[in-house]
C-alpha cells in the first residue's frame, strides 16, 4: 500500500445542516476529496455541506445504502480512483479525526477492510440507544456463530481498499449496507480488523433508532442479510 493513498470520504447525510460543516471540518487533510450524498434532504444539509468544502451530490431515493451507492458510481466515473474509501456519518456522532486510526491497518499492515468498533468505554451515555446494543450483539454474535467471524459491532465508520469494495458488488439499498458489506467480506476471505472508536450523542435525531419503525426495519434487514448467507 502507498505512504500516501488516494483516500476518498462518503458521507450519506438526509437532513444534517446543524452537523455536517462540523464533521467535514474535522476530517483530516490527508483526505483527497469528502462526497456528501443529500439522501433527499429538505433543509440545509447540501448548502452547508458545498460551504464546507465538501462535493455534493443529490439522491433522491431514501436509503443509506442507496446514498452510498450513489458516491459509488460517482467516484467510478472520475479519471482517478482511490485507494482507500472511508465510510462515515454526517451526524457527527463519530469522530473524524479518527479517520487516521481507521485507515491505519490498511496502510500499515495491508487490511483489507476496517471497522471502527464502538466500544463502550469510549461511548458517550445515551450515544447508543438499547436496540442499538442489542441490535449489535444479536447481530455481531450470530456472525461469530455461523461465519466463525470476529466481529463486535456493525459501526458506520469504517474503511475498505477501494478494489476489494468493487469485489463485493454491494446491493444492499438501506439499512443493510453494513452488514452486507461485513459479510460478503467473510465470505470473500477478506482480511479485516476493528479499531476502537469513540462515539458521541449525534446532533439532531436519528432516523434509524430514533423511531420505532426505523430500529425494526433495520433489524429485519440486518438479520434477513445474516440468515440468507448462512444459506449459502
């Protein structure tokens, strides 16, 4: 891996004008470019995002996953592809400066992909909510069960060389992105680790666990994804 990879950030963002100049900001410079993707924002989020620096695209389509795919083929057009793709919310409930401890592993000692763990020691109280953590450890333990995995946390921040994501052939359009991308990763023999990452109460509130509608479909997406490749 090159000292100094062509690094890529992709932050899918659905209404964070309050928080997303704020993450932007703390990015490390090391950072080629930062891809804010708009998942149908009604308020701020692309004006800020374009003040901070960021490049803005727009995908009307609700879903992370089909957020992340749109940063996706848009990066596949560009005359110059990255190295490394880091993964990372626009609610600032991560720690940007972070990305250096993520990208680590991958520059150091050739990791094929990064999970920034959200360990409870360095959570802030309330940052995670009860299905939250449960939804994590149901989710991280059946991995362990059926995959022999050793995963602890399906965490949002994470980094992956950019040719072993295309490898993967994500499809997954909503809450299932990270798990998907976790599994097929075990599947597909990648080398992998988690790093330990601190995480903060999110600015705004969530629209995976901050309504009951949200954390169920995330859980049947999460487990659908788990059960369909212990299958195969």
């Amino acid at each position: 891996m090159n000292n100094n990879p062509l690094i890529k950030v992709i932050i899918p963002a659905h209404n964070e004008a309050d928080s997303i100049a704020k993450v932007i900001a703390e990015i490390p410079n090391i950072v080629d470019e930062v891809i804010v993707v708009s998942n149908n924002s009604t308020d701020d989020t692309e004006k800020n995002a374009s003040a901070a620096g960021a490049t803005v695209l727009q995908e009307k389509r609700k879903g992370y996953g089909y957020a992340c795919l749109k940063g996706l083929d848009y990066i596949a057009n560009q005359p110059q592809k990255p190295e490394i793709i880091v993964f990372l919310d626009g609610d600032y409930s991560d720690y940007p400066s972070e990305l250096t401890n993520i990208i680590a592993p991958i520059q150091q000692k050739n990791m094929d992909m990064v999970i920034g763990a959200r360990v409870k020691k360095w959570r802030e109280d309330g940052s995670m909510t009860l299905p939250q953590i449960f939804g994590n450890w149901l989710a991280t333990t059946l991995m362990r069960l059926f995959f022999g995995a050793k995963f602890t946390d399906l965490g949002p921040f994470r980094a992956i060389k950019y040719e072993k994501l295309l490898q993967l052939n994500m499809q997954d359009k909503t809450y299932g992105w990270t798990v998907e991308m976790q599994l097929k990763a075990i599947k597909q023999d990648f080398t992998y680790v988690e790093v330990p990452v601190h995480y903060k109460n999110r600015i705004g509130v969530s629209k995976v666990s901050g309504t009951l509608k949200g954390a169920i479909f995330a859980g049947v997406k999460i487990l659908g994804w788990i059960f369909k490749y212990s299958f195969k």
